[in-house]
C-alpha cells in the first residue's frame, strides 16, 4: 500500500509543477503584447520619442496622463475611452495637438487590445526620460537588431 502513496504523490507533485510552467509571468507577456500593438496600431502616426510623425510622441503623452491621473488603473481607463472614440472634450494630453495634427481616429480593437497598449503607453511615462540615451537600448530581447 504504502508504494501506492508514494507514486501518487509524485503524480501529484509532477502536475503541480506542470501547471506552474504552463502559466508564465502575466505582467512580461502583458508588456510585450502592448508593445508589439503599438507597433502594428500606433505607430505609423505615433513616434515614441520626438520628433514627431503625424501625432504626437507617446512619451510626452504618458507624461502627461501621469500628471492627470492619480492611478494606473484610471489613467489607463480614461485612455481606453479615448482610444475607442477620441474627442476633444476626452483630449488629457496637449489640446494643440489637435489644430497641429486633427484629431486621432478611432481605434478598431478589442478591449483586451486596447487595456494591454494603453498600459504598455502608460508605462513609457515613468521613465521621466528627456536624458541623453533614453529610449535606447531598454535591453527589450537582446542584442542589437536593427533595420
Ligand atoms: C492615423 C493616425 C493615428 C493612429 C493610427 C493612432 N493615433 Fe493616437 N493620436 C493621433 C493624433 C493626430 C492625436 C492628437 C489629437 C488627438 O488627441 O486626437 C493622437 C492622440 C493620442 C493620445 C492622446 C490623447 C489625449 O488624451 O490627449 C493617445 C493616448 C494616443 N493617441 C494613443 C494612441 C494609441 C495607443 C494608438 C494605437 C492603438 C494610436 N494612438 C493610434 C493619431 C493617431
């Protein structure tokens, strides 16, 4: 009997770190996710850093949402909103950008797309970087690679 127990608890202890595996870190995959949205939806009008394309730089931006916001959480809400149908009166970042640049159009996502690249802009607020070398070389998949 006692052989029994012992194979089932190795059972129990294999699956039990199966499952650990099978879930990696949510935040990491979060942020790789928004960035690569950006990249596909945003950034064709979005540069990150000045100078500008035909919008406004993101930082600037997420700058700006974390002076007018008290949280994550509702910084990243208010963005959403915004993102599914822009308007002047959603407008928290520069009101000029709208004589310079119109106004943005509406974003075709899902909710999940929208919250996990509103997130990855939020994000690029925090660095506070107007530094020389910032925005380069964040070490995001090793390795220099560029076009
Ligand atoms: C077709 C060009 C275009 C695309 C694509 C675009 N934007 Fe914009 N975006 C603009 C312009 C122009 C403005 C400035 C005027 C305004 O606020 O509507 C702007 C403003 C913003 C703002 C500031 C809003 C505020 O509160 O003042 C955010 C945040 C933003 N965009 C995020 C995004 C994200 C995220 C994406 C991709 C999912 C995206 N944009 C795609 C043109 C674009």
């Amino acid at each position: 009997m006692k052989k029994i127990n012992r194979i089932g608890i190795t059972r129990a202890a294999i699956g039990i770190s199966g499952l650990l595996a099978a879930f990696p870190a949510p935040p990491a995959a979060m942020a790789a996710d928004g960035r690569a949205l950006f990249e596909k939806n945003c950034s064709a009008c979005h540069s990150v850093m000045p100078p500008p394309k035909s919008a406004p730089p993101i930082t600037p931006i997420a700058s700006r949402y974390r002076q007018a916001f008290a949280t994550r959480q509702e910084g990243v809400a208010h963005m959403v909103a915004f993102l599914k149908s822009p308007s002047k009166e959603k407008m928290v970042a520069d009101r000029q950008a709208l004589e310079r640049f119109g106004l943005m159009p509406p974003m075709q996502l899902g909710d999940r797309e929208l919250r996990a690249v509103a997130e990855w802009v939020w994000e690029q607020g925090g660095t506070g970087g107007w530094g020389p070398g910032s925005g380069r070389g964040s070490c995001q998949g090793g390795g220099p690679r560029r076009p």
